[in-house]
C-alpha cells in the first residue's frame, strides 16, 4: 500500500488536519497540492514540506467557486502530471440554535462543505478517469457525519450529506477504480474548533472547561482529543489502500465517542 509517487491535492491544507494530511502524504512520497483559500499559508506550508525534502505545490482555491476548483486542479495536473488523491478537507464552523440560524450562514456551510465537495470531486474525477490510473477521494467528514449535536445544524446537515456523495461516488467510480471514503473525525485542537468553545459557552451558557469536559469529550471512551495526526495516519491508510474492498465506507476517528 503506498502513495509514493502520487499527486495528492488536500483542499484546505493550509491549516489544522488538512496541513497534516498534507504534510504525512508528502512524507510518504507523494507530491502534494496544497489548496487553500488563504494562499500565503498555503505557501508557507508547501514551503515547510519543500525543506523536509517533500515536494509540495501551492495553490489558491475557493472550493465554493466552480471556476477556482477547476483551475486549481487543472494547474496542478499541468505541473504535477496527474491527480491521483483528493482530500476534500476545506471546512468552517458556525454554531447558532436553529431558530437564530442565519439563512446566509446555512448557505455558506453547505457551500463550502457540500459545493465544495461536489465540485472539486467533478473535476478529480474527470483527471482520473482519463488517465486510467484509479485514484482515491477522501471526504473529511466528522462524528457529525453520523450524530447529531444542539447548534450544528447546517454542519450536522453537511457532514451527513457527505456519507450519501461518497457512496455515490464510489459506486460511480467503481468499475474505473476510483474509490470514495469518507473519515470522521471526533474533536481534534484545531483553530476551528478553538474558536468553538468560547461560542458554545456563551450560547449554552456554561463554562469553557464544561464545554470541553461536558460536551466535546463526554462520550469519548477516555476524556481525550482526536488528534491532527490520527486523522492524518487514518487518511493516508485509505488513500494508499490498493483495491476496491474499501470503498463507500466512513471510519470514524473519535476515541469510540462514537461506534457506527
Ligand atoms: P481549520 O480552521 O484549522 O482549517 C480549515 C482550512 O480550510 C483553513 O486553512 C481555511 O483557510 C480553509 N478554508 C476555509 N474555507 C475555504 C474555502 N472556501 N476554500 C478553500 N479553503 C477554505 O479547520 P480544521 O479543524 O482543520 O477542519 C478541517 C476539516 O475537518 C473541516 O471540514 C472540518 O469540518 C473537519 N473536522 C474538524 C474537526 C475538528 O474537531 N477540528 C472534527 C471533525 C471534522
């Protein structure tokens, strides 16, 4: 199983568990496109792999723009040769009770979240299959991939329809050998969800530490946080894996917060 010698584009690379796919990808060989909307970081991050002696390419992307998706793409199959891995990983959180829900934020999460995915998944693909090769797409889903928790409901609505898009993909892509999984995260110390706890306290009207205690990791089987590298270790399994036996499928990576 290996990915050495692929070109792996992580969307949202820039920071957080996309960085780290990034950065455990380029350590196992691949060539990794690093795809963000804040391309400085982008930069800084392809230029950190490049002096690890990993190949990295920035590039700048709004998966919410079918223009920018498939420009990005298109410049890094120009540069790298092929798209072989895509990590569809860029996502934002907003938290508010549905009945304070800004219609505009619901829109914008399910763009980033669901249009993102969509979009940049329609122009891997169509890479993938001309070449022949294969490949291997990885949704970054969540625990609320298959739970549900109060003030998430355009995230808990997004990350359940990316469960429905990979198994459409996968079957899709089947007979081409393009596989499609989806990994769940529980919390993992990232800068989205640093800036959750404050917002939960307020909106549930307890402490930060109940927050992380009582809400985060409560059903966790030990009181602790998923890490970066865990979900990096998890993606990497599946985008080396070399057959369709593992395809349509969501691995849950949380602790046992929760046991799908
Ligand atoms: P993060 O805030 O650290 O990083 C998100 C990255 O996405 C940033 O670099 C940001 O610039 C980029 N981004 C945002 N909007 C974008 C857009 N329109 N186009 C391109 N890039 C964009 O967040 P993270 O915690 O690393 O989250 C990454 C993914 O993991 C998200 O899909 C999130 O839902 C999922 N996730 C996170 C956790 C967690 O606890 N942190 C748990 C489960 C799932």
């Amino acid at each position: 199983m290996s990915v050495k010698d692929k070109v792996a584009l992580v969307t949202g690379a820039a920071s957080g568990i996309g960085e780290q796919c990034a950065r455990k990808l380029a350590a196992l060989g691949a060539s990794v496109v690093i795809a963000d909307l804040n391309l400085k970081a982008a930069e800084s991050v392809a230029e950190s792999i490049r002096k690890e002696g990993g190949k990295a390419l920035p590039v700048s992307m709004d998966v919410t723009s079918e223009e920018a998706v498939n420009a990005g793409i298109q410049q890094a199959v120009d540069r790298l040769g092929s798209i072989d891995v895509l990590v569809s990983n860029a996502g934002i959180q907003i938290v508010n009770p549905i009945e304070d829900y800004a219609f505009s934020d619901w829109k914008k999460m399910l763009a980033i979240h669901l249009d993102g995915a969509f979009l940049t998944t329609k122009a891997a693909v169509r890479h993938m299959y001309a070449a022949g090769n294969g490949g291997s797409i990885i949704y970054m889903g969540s625990v609320h991939s298959h739970e549900a928790s109060k003030l998430k409901a355009a995230y808990v609505t997004a990350k359940h329809g990316l469960l429905g898009l990979a198994r459409v993909v996968a079957k899709e892509g089947g007979s081409r050998g393009v596989r499609a999984n989806v990994v769940c995260p529980g919390f993992v110390r990232t800068p989205l969800v640093d800036r959750q706890i404050p917002e939960q306290a307020i909106a549930l009207g307890i402490s930060e530490a109940d927050v992380v205690k009582n809400v985060m990791l409560k059903e966790t089987v030990d009181g602790e946080f998923t890490t970066v590298e865990d979900v990096a270790n998890t993606v990497a399994f599946l985008a080396g894996f070399e057959s369709s036996a593992l395809t349509g499928q969501s691995i849950i990576v949380s602790h046992g917060w929760s046991m799908h």
